[in-house]
C-alpha cells in the first residue's frame, strides 16, 4: 500500500483551486459536482488523475479540513484481500465504490478519519463519480461489470488515453482543462 493523495474540505473552491493551480502549479484534471458539493482535482503528475481533492461546503468554524487521506494498492485482488480484512476487523464506515479510473473503499481509522484504499481501473470517465460496489463478487465479474458500466459514460476512454492527454496539457503548461 503506498500513500497516493489528499482531500481537503475547503470554504471557497475559487480562491482554493486558484492557489493550488496557480501559485502552486498543479493542472485542475476534472472538475464536477458529486452529493450536491462541488469537487476540484488537480494533479502536476499525468499519471495522476489527481494528487489533491478539493470539496467545497466546509463550515468556516470547522476545525475539520481533511476529507481523507488515500492509499492506492497494486491490484483489485489486493483491495478484495484488504476489504476482507476489514471486515474481519470490524472497520466502521465501509464504503466500497466504482469512480470508473478506480475501485475504492472508504473507512474510518479508529477515530473516525476517514481513509481510501483503492486501485486503479484501465478506463477513465468524467469525474467526480461513485457507484456503489460488491467487493465480495469474483475479480472477472468486478471487471466486467465495471468496463460495460463506464463505457455507457460521460468521458468514457482507456486510462492510457487519458495519461496522453493530461502529459499534452501539462507540457503545453495550461492550469486547467477549462
């Protein structure tokens, strides 16, 4: 498992993703709406669909700014072997998801942060995006599923293609896809 990247809950999305773009040099990769906030993903790595989520609706009197921290794991047999594990664990807050560039579960840690793991699809789609998962379902069957869902979705192409696209953007220095 290798750490892969972090979200935070912002007050205002506009100056946030404005600093992270342009003062700190990161590529806004997707922008969209998921659960009535608005997300912003950004990445200076290509292979990164993003390395910072930005989510907008945080209580400006909220001391709480991390929406979660991610780990990314080689495969989705090693997902299917970690969700079993926190199973038996008892882990709270389980969450298994399809985002189409990945298969994720979302859980608490023992006080309650909340931690992604997850690995990485062969496809892209628009993001934000969350369907629901059964993780217990053979690994063939996940694939499938999952291939035959995104293709029917806004953006749907292989991840390589996508990797090309944001290597282009990033060379060409442009701060966003907008």
């Amino acid at each position: 498992m290798a750490f892969s990247h972090v979200g935070f809950f912002v007050t205002d999305m506009e100056i946030m993703a404005d600093f992270y773009s342009r003062v700190m040099g990161f590529f806004i990769t997707d922008q969209g709406t998921l659960n009535g906030k608005a997300i912003t993903f950004l990445s200076r790595d290509p292979r990164e669909h993003h390395q910072i989520v930005l989510v907008a609706g945080r209580d400006p009197d909220s001391q709480l700014n991390i929406n979660q921290i991610s780990f990314r794991v080689r495969s989705l047999g090693e997902l299917k072997a970690f969700y079993a594990r926190l199973v038996g664990a008892g882990a709270k807050g389980m969450e298994p998801v399809i985002h189409g560039n990945s298969w994720s579960i979302y859980f608490h840690d023992p006080e309650g942060n909340r931690i992604e793991a997850f690995a990485d699809t062969d496809w892209y789609i628009s993001q934000p995006f969350k369907e629901p998962l059964d993780l217990t379902l053979p690994e063939a069957e996940i694939r499938d599923f999952t291939r035959e869902y995104c293709r029917t979705r806004a953006g749907f192409k292989p991840i390589a293609q996508w990797h090309a696209e944001m290597e282009a953007m990033m060379a060409a220095g442009h701060p966003s896809r907008a």
